[in-house]
C-alpha cells in the first residue's frame, strides 16, 4: 500500500479526491450555470459605475450633475451595443479561451498579441482586487444606514477583502464544476434585488412619494456650483473623466470570450447566447441605477459609504421594518455579486495564461492542472497578486478604479483590430457590416483608452502605463528564451546522446561513515565507471584522522578514502579545483555524487550541516560535470537500528 506523504493528506482533506484527467471534459458549465459564473464580473459592475461618474461630476456641477449623468450613461451604453457585437463575433469565430488574445495572435502574431495578454492579465488582477473591495464597502454601508450613522466596521475593509480573495481561491482550487454551483446563485439574486429596488422605484415615483437624498449631509462630496455653459459649466475634460470612470460598468464583458473553454458544445454558440443575455442584463442594471440617481439624488460620500446604490435602497423602501428587510436583501445581495464578480478572473485567468503559456509567453507550469483539474498555479499567481494591490491601496476603491479600465479597453481594442483584419481578409455574407461594426468597435474603445490614461494618469493610471510596455518586454523576453532553447537543441549534431569522453570517474563526497555515505558508493558503483572514488576535505585534521582511522578499519566499503587538505576551509572552491583538474584533458567526465541526509525532526536537521548541496551548486556550470544529490532517510534508518532490524541503505 502506498503512503501518502502528510502535506498531500491535508491537500486532499481540503480540497477533496483528485479529478482523472480523463474527467476534464465533464468540468463544463451549461448557459444558466455560465451566466451567473462569468457575467457576475460584468452585471455586478453596475453596483458602482453610475456611483463613479457622480463622484466627478458632483463636485464641479452639483446637482446638476443628476442631469448629466443620463447621457453619459447613455453614451456608455453605445459602447456596450458595439461590444456586444464585437465579442458576438469573437465566441462564434474562436472557441478557445484566450478572447482577443487569441484574435490578436491570429491575425497579427504572437508578438503584437501579447498586448492583448498583458492587458488581459492586468485587467484579471485588478478586477479581482475592485470588486472585492467594493463588495467590503456594500456590507458596511449596511451597517451604516441600518446602524444609523454607526461604521465601527470601516477598520474590517481591508481584513474582510483579504479573506475574501482567500475564500475565492479556496473555492476555484476545488474545481470548475464546485465553483460554478457556489459563484452562479449571487448574480441571480443581485438581479433580483435589484429588480424590486427599480419596481418600487417606480411605483412610488409616479405617487410622488419618492424622497431625495440630501446633499448637504456630513460627509457627502462636496457639491459645485453649475454654471451657464456647455453642459451645465461642465468643461469637456471633466465629462471625460466622468466618462472614463463610467466605462468600469463595461469590464468583465470580454469573461465570456476569455473562459469559453468552460461551456458545454456547441461552445460558441452556447457562449454568444449567455453573452446577449449578460449584456441585455447588464445595460438594464445600468440605466436603471444612473436614473434613480438622476430622480433621488442620491450621491457619492468621501469615505465611499454608503454607496449609492445603498442609499437608492433605503430611499426607495423607506426606514419602516419592511424598507430595513429590503435595504438587508439588496446590500447582501449586492456584496454576494461583488464578491462573486471576483470569481470571474479566477476563472478566464488561469485559462489565458495557460494558453499563453502554451505560445511559451509565460513559464510552462502555468499549463499543469491541478488536484482537482483547476489551473492551480494560475489560481494561486492572482491570487498573490490581488492580495498585494489590496495591500498597496488599503481596499479602497476609488484608488483601484483609476487602474481599471486601461486594461479591458486595450483588449476590447485589440479584439476589435483583429476581427477587422480577419474579416477583411475574406469573402462572406454581411462583410461590408462585420468590418464596419469592429472596426468602430476597435477605435471607440482606443479613445476610451486614451481618454482614461489622460484623465487618470495622475491618480493612479501611470502605473498602468508603465506596468503595460514592461510586461510585454517580459513576455517576449520569456518567449525568446524558450525559442533560444529549442533552437540550441535543433542545432545539435545526430547521436549528441552518445558519450563524449573516453572516461567516467564518480567522486562520493563524505563527510562523516554512515548509512547515507554507504547508499552513494553502491549506487556509484551501479553506474559502473572507470573509478570510484570516495573523497573527503579535510578542514578539521583531528575529525580527518578519526574518519580515516574508522574507514580503514571497517569492511562495508571497498573504496578507499582520499584525504584533500583545505586549509583555508573555503570547501565549494576546492571541491572546484578538484573537478576541474580531474576533466581538464577533456576525455574525461566527473559525476559527483552527494548524500543528502534527511530527518523527520528539527533536531536532526539541526545537528547535520547540509554543506554537500551548497558545494554541489558550485559544480554545476562546469563542462563535463554532472551533480547527483542521493536523498537518504535517515530517521527511518535509526529507527530500523534501533528496533534491530538490518537498515536497506537504498
């Protein structure tokens, strides 16, 4: 019976029996499964989005802001139509994960396509990091308006995320199949809370009796005073940026295209009819959001609670026992979505960068799956990374959102260029249509791009833009190795696995007669070289006589010992000597072969050096040199002694 080691016990407890890979094709998600997994990111957006572009028009316009905030939804919502569009194109053409990664590596090759994979990548990270944040912010703006002012919570923000993004990491290791039954519920009902918010709404708006939030309460952002210009005083610029912090509602549109490895066949089919109805549920959430803003005037505070869609809650249910129940629904679903938004990348980015690992853009690891069919590395590399912007930023998600739509716009720019070209490039019904659609798709969403990196560039969007042209410098470069690799192996001669020296020699470094030294010599004599030799430095002449003395006086060995004086104990550079003066006639190759001795306490580890392996890296860029570290349990060897049983020294 074979023995599990105790860390692969404890893997297996928490995250369950290991999946086959012949079971990977079963890890698949049906539409209704899908929509609530991929479209959390995207529809949960809409928390937020209208609650960014008040928080800059208010303080330059006031509450004429209210006004302005239709339109610029409005303008928003035309982009979504044309993306919709756009990525309806991407899923039926491509049905591989990797969305416009894959588009732009088709259609302009692997090194233009990393832009698309750097921008892919950027955008998983921080969407991680914003939605949970913002879902942090949701519950405490329950407690503030159910506590009535009360937020004792605000110091839970960053620890409250922290163990979120652990949770989501948890809960994707486990697989595919579990993630989608636990991330799809919370979208459904985030839409249905939200639903009732919009019905009451309404209601209670044609009956006059919907209030309007104050805008003069303590700590509310400071309002402005509209002028008699151009959109209220509004200058371009500011309409812009408002813009800019509108189009955050747009990200997790491309989740679909980027995780459609994850739907049941006909893939593309299936992925463009969850993405129309992602996108019809999407701009619905949206608009309704910026209109009951428009009607309550409910607004943004400095702190960031409550939200806004927090306060068009308790606005449109009242402060009665029922209204409480309802605000209690909306704001848990709210955070549930948020949170499960977050769940998004965990699920389109370890299949991007195994797919660019695959092109040899990023190390090889990222394509293993693991115990239970995840992409576990790329699971555990966002999830490092995620942790760490929390961490920069303290949770907070104004900061967050100004490094946000960089990203997805450049994909949503890159996707749009490629289906351009592709269509081109062919004769088909509705060419002229297809053409025209990506390429508005390709130039609106590259002013969205620029528009953002003008407008935020000093609030923390020239990160993004540094981070962008170094990260594609950092997938090349790992491509470039690989490629150097692969051609070094193409360059070499027929039968380059033959020997290419006319004698083998095996040096067995000893440091003390035990059961470890005596496993390394019968394996070098397994090898069956032209010498074996058995070699000590002698750094402590007193130790170098007793080993000496008990070597020549023991029958277990048939090596004798070589004695190799290092009076200046720098051990690594004459085991260097050594090997270079044994392989310089160059018909000569060396293996050296070091017992590693392992202890199952701290106290044997604490009481034997483990001086072979830093000299055994010394070894290691020498020609001719081979370095084998002969792993040797030698607890497991005590406890046979001692229980008088003869020790297998293998």
């Amino acid at each position: 019976m074979t023995l599990d080691r105790p860390m692969y016990r404890v893997k297996r407890r928490l995250l369950g029996t290991p999946l086959t890979t012949e079971r990977a094709g079963e890890e698949k998600l049906d539409n209704r499964t899908a929509l609530g997994v991929l479209a959390s990111d995207c529809i949960s957006s809409s928390a937020y989005g209208s609650e960014e572009m008040l928080r800059v028009l208010v303080p330059v316009v006031g509450a004429a802001a209210f006004t302005m905030v239709i339109p610029v939804t409005g303008a928003i919502l035309l982009v979504l139509l044309l993306l919709t569009l756009c990525y309806s194109d991407v899923v039926t053409i491509y049905t591989r994960a990797g969305g416009s990664y894959v588009v732009a590596r088709e259609n302009f090759g692997p090194n233009v396509a990393q832009v698309a994979a750097v921008a892919l990548l950027v955008d998983y990270v921080v969407t991680v990091a914003v939605q949970v944040s913002a879902g942090t912010s949701a519950l405490i703006s329950l407690a503030h308006l159910v506590g009535n002012g009360w937020t004792g919570l605000d110091h839970l923000q960053l620890p409250v995320s922290v163990a979120v993004i652990v949770l989501l990491a948890y809960g994707n290791l486990r697989g595919v199949r579990e993630a989608g039954r636990m991330f799809a519920l919370p979208a459904y009902l985030f839409i249905a809370a939200m639903s009732l918010v919009f019905l009451v709404a309404a209601v209670r708006g044609l009956t006059g009796e919907l209030p309007h939030a104050d805008l003069n309460a303590p700590g509310v952002v400071p309002s402005g005073t509209p002028g008699d210009g151009w959109l209220h005083g509004a200058s371009l610029f500011i309409v812009l940026r408002s813009f800019a912090n509108g189009g955050s509602s747009l990200t997790g549109l491309e989740a679909i295209s980027n995780g459609i490895s994850a739907f049941r066949e006909p893939q593309g089919r299936n992925a463009r009819h969850t993405l129309v109805a992602m996108s019809c549920v999407l701009a619905v959430l949206v608009l309704g959001v910026s209109a009951l803003a428009h009607y309550t005037h409910a607004v943004p505070y400095t702190d960031g609670t409550p939200t806004v869609i927090a306060q068009e809650a308790r606005l449109a249910f009242g402060n009665d026992t029922l209204g409480t129940a309802g605000l209690v629904f909306v704001q848990l679903a709210t955070a549930l979505v948020l949170y499960t938004g977050a769940n998004t990348p965990f699920t389109g980015f370890p299949f991007l960068a195994s797919f660019v690992a695959q092109d040899r853009f990023l190390p090889r690891l990222l394509t293993r799956r693991g115990h239970r069919l995840a992409f576990s590395n790329g699971i555990v590399t966002l999830s490092a990374l995620s942790l760490a912007l929390l961490l920069v930023t303290g949770a907070n998600v104004d900061k967050l959102v100004a490094l946000y739509a960089i990203g997805v716009f450049t994909a949503f720019t890159m996707a749009g260029s490629g289906l351009t070209a592709y269509h081109l490039r062919r004769r088909e019904p509705l060419r002229r249509v297809k053409i025209g659609v990506n390429a508005l798709a390709a130039v609106v969403s590259a002013a969205v791009v620029l528009v953002f990196a003008v407008t935020k560039f000093t609030e923390g969007a020239w990160l993004v833009v540094v981070v962008f042209p170094l990260g594609v410098w950092t997938l090349i470069r790992i491509n470039r190795e690989y490629r150097r690799e692969a051609a070094a192996l193409e360059r070499l001669p027929t039968g380059a696995d033959r020997p290419r020296t006319r004698r083998h020699q095996v040096f067995v470094l000893v440091e003390t007669l035990d059961l470890a030294t005596l496993k390394a010599l019968r394996y070098a004599h397994e090898l069956r070289p032209d010498t074996v030799r058995a070699v000590h430095f002698a750094i402590d002449e007193a130790h170098a006589r007793r080993l000496s003395a008990l070597w020549a006086s023991t029958s277990a060995t048939s090596v004798e010992l070589e004695l190799v004086d290092c009076p200046d104990r720098r051990l690594r550079h004459a085991m260097r000597e050594l090997a270079v003066r044994t392989t310089q006639d160059g018909d000569t190759s060396l293996t050296v072969l070091v017992p590693r001795r392992m202890y199952a306490n701290a106290l044997g580890k604490l009481l034997h050096r483990g001086t072979g392996e830093k000299m055994s890296r010394t070894l290691e860029q020498l020609p001719h040199v081979a370095v084998t570290i002969l792993p040797f349990n030698a607890s497991h060897a005590m406890h046979a002694l001692e229980s008088h049983h003869l020790p297998d020294v293998d």
